[in-house]
C-alpha cells in the first residue's frame, strides 16, 4: 500500500518520532545509574548532544527531551519524507 498523502504522513513521523525519543529518554534516566543514563543520553542524541553534553541533572534530561527530541522528530520525518517521494516516482512509471 502506497501512502497518497506523504505530508500527513512527514506530519505523523514527526510527532511519532519526537514521542519515541521522549519515552526512551524517560526510561533510561530512571532505569539506569546516576553514572551511566548521562552518557546514554549522549550517545542516544549525538551528535547534538555536544551542545548539552556540559550539563547535569535534570538540566540534562530536559535539553535532551527538547533538543534530541526536536532532532529524532526529524530524523523520522525526514526519513519518512524520502520514502514517500520514491514510493511515488515509482508509482509513475
């Protein structure tokens, strides 16, 4: 099934994309040790977390659910969009 509507669809990866982040953000920062969840954090938003990678805390976690959260929301649409415009050239021929 070829999705007719890849704007809706960029739409929906977006958000889709900024929640998933949200949520494995949450779940590392209360699963793992003080110790570990700062650099799994880090590694889970790089390279964009060189920007926040000098905070601690919760000022961390919130700068990586802001910013890693704006950079996952599009990676997704991004990803989504892309595969809309071929499914469609291919549709064409």
């Amino acid at each position: 099934m070829i999705p007719h509507d890849t704007p809706h669809a960029t739409r929906i990866a977006l958000v889709v994309g900024f929640l998933l982040h949200t949520v494995m953000a949450l779940w590392t920062w209360h699963t793992w040790g003080t110790f570990t969840r700062g650099g799994l954090i880090v590694w889970m938003d790089f390279p964009l977390s060189l920007a926040y990678v000098q905070l601690r805390g919760n000022t961390m976690l919130v700068a990586s659910l802001l910013l890693g959260g704006l950079q996952w929301a599009a990676i997704a649409a991004l990803l989504t969009l892309g595969v809309g415009r071929t499914l469609r050239g291919r549709r064409s021929r």
